[in-house]
C-alpha cells in the first residue's frame, strides 16, 4: 500500500504546496508590488514640446491601505504636465477621503476624468469563476446580447460618487462624462473627449461625436473600459490616442502566456499596455492601464503588478 500512493500523496502535496506559495505570493506581495510603466507615444504636431500625462486606474480604494496611498501621492514628483484618471476609484462606500487624499498631490496639476461602475456602485462577493463564464459567453457587465442585463442592477450598493466628483471638481479637473473638455498645455490646445462607462451601458457616444475639434493641436479620447463599440466610435473620428482602464491587465495572468480574461470583449493581446485599434479606415493608438487596485473581495495578483503610466506625448514624424 505504501509503495503503491506513494508517489500520487507526494505529488498532491507538492502540487498543494506550490499553490499556496502561488496565493500567498499573489495576496501578499504583488498586489502591493506597485510599478510605473513608461511608454512613448508620436501623436503631438511636429515640433511641438513633449507632453507628459501620468494615467492612473481602478485604483479600488479600500481604508486602510497605505501603502497604495503613499504611492499614489509619491506620483506627485513625476510633475506630469497633465493626469488622466480613467476610473473605478473606490472599493469601499467609506473610502472617498482616502481616496482625494491619496490623490491629493495629483490635483494640484491639470486634470481629467471619466468613472467607472465601482465609483457608482460598491463591491459584492461573486465568485471569480464568473469572469471565465462571461469571457465563453461575450456577456459582460450590462451587456448582454440578449438585453436582459440592461433592466438596471438590483440590490446594489450605492457609493457616495458625487462626492469623489465635488472633489475633483474643485481640484479644477475636467469631467469628462459623455462629455467634451479642453485644456492649454505646454502651449498647445489640448482637447479631450470622455465617456461614462461602457460596462454598465452609460455610455452615450452621440452626446459627443463628431470627432476632433479642427482648432485643437491634439486630440484623445478617455473611457473606462475598452469595449470595442467604443474604441470603433473613437478610432473611426480619428482621434489618435485613447486612453482606458478597467482590464485591470487580467489581474491573474499565467507567465509566457498572459491574461485569462479582459473583462469586456477587447481581445487578451490588447488587455493592457499600448498598443493600436483602427476603425473605419482610420487607426489610433490605444492605451490600456492595468490599474493599481482589485475589487476588494478579490486582493490578489498574479503576473501582472499594480501600476500607473507615465505616456510621453512626442511629435508624430513629419508627412
């Protein structure tokens, strides 16, 4: 008997072993393991000065976490010449101080900002299988082919978002909800143009299309989450950035082969990073923030570390 289980006991053990270290790598390191990714972007007019804008992400603001407060108000001495903060702030109806203080450093610079589902709802426990069930059955959020999800969320918990927007609307930063801002930086008319989110079907392109203004010297759009009727919208206008978050870069990914599940139906290449989504015969490129938090039922990692970007804006080259 001994000789014939053995092995297979063994196995299971080190199998057991292997996944604890896995979680506990997960739950107690990475999620705090907080980066800043750079990347170089050619969309300014030739000649124009480089333009730094520091994008931050589902940040999931949960009291009591410290140190992602002390690294969000560390990004201050970057001094970007322009923030992007592409929603999904909160993990926790109690959480909005803590967030503006967090954030606190940030406002002082030139701002904008879109919102994600978690900064009008808060979190319930589900369980994390849901995403792999979604990702085989193209229903994400509200939007399911079928209708059925756009009834309304029931049973919610309400956060207390307007005052997240009081306060970064006396930060002086620009809502971007369906709606368009401008700003002058660094010399250049900058013009943004933002949605609320595509996940939970707020989205309402109409409101702002028609593509970029022709007295601004550079144009993006913002949005939470990458959904390609989105992206379409946005690429097909012409813009030639987008800026997005909500992926959370597939939060438990597998070395050397990537994210499992994006979340909405942009495709697992694309999950975070820059890359480029072309439309109606035109392209732009996109950025996708993996974002620096989880949803606080789920705190944990795995290949893919909590971060901010920093996006250099450089000339694109000369026709």
């Amino acid at each position: 008997m001994r000789t014939r289980y053995a092995a297979p006991l063994k196995a299971l053990g080190v199998t057991a072993a292997v996944g604890a270290a896995c979680v506990g790598y997960a739950a107690g390191y990475e999620v705090r393991s907080f980066r800043l990714r750079r990347v170089e972007v050619p969309v300014l007019p030739p000649g124009a000065k480089p333009m730094r804008v520091l994008q931050v992400s589902d940040i999931h603001m949960v009291n009591g976490q410290r140190k992602k407060q002390i690294w969000l108000r560390g990004l201050a001495a970057l001094r970007p010449d322009l923030v992007i903060n592409t929603g999904d702030n909160l993990s926790d109806p109690e959480a909005v101080p803590q967030t503006l203080d967090a954030l606190g450093p940030l406002l002082d610079f030139p701002g904008a900002y879109v919102f994600g589902s978690n900064d009008y709802y808060g979190p319930q426990p589900k369980s994390p299988t849901r995403y792999l069930t979604a990702m085989l059955s193209g229903n994400h959020g509200m939007n399911n082919a079928d209708g059925s999800a756009r009834r309304g969320i029931k049973g919610a918990i309400h956060n207390p978002w307007t005052e997240l927007r009081d306060g970064f609307d006396a930060a002086g930063w620009l809502d971007l909800t369906n709606r368009r801002g401008a700003l002058k930086v660094n010399d250049l008319e900058l013009e943004l143009t933002g949605l609320d989110d595509p996940h939970i079907r707020r989205d309402r392109y109409a409101a702002v299309a028609g593509g970029p203004s022709p007295d601004a010297d550079v144009s993006f759009g913002v949005v939470h989450a990458p959904y390609l009727r989105v992206l379409d919208a946005f690429a097909a206008d012409d813009y030639p950035l987008i800026l997005a978050g909500h992926t959370h870069g597939g939060q438990l990914c597998v070395p050397f082969y990537g994210a499992l599940v994006t979340n909405c139906d942009i495709d697992r290449k694309r999950v975070k990073g820059l890359s480029t989504h072309a439309a109606g015969g035109r392209r732009s490129f996109l950025h996708v923030s993996a974002g620096c938090g989880t949803n606080r039922y789920t705190p944990v990692r795995f290949a893919c570390p909590p971060e901010a970007t920093l996006l250099t804006l450089r000339p694109r080259a000369r026709a």
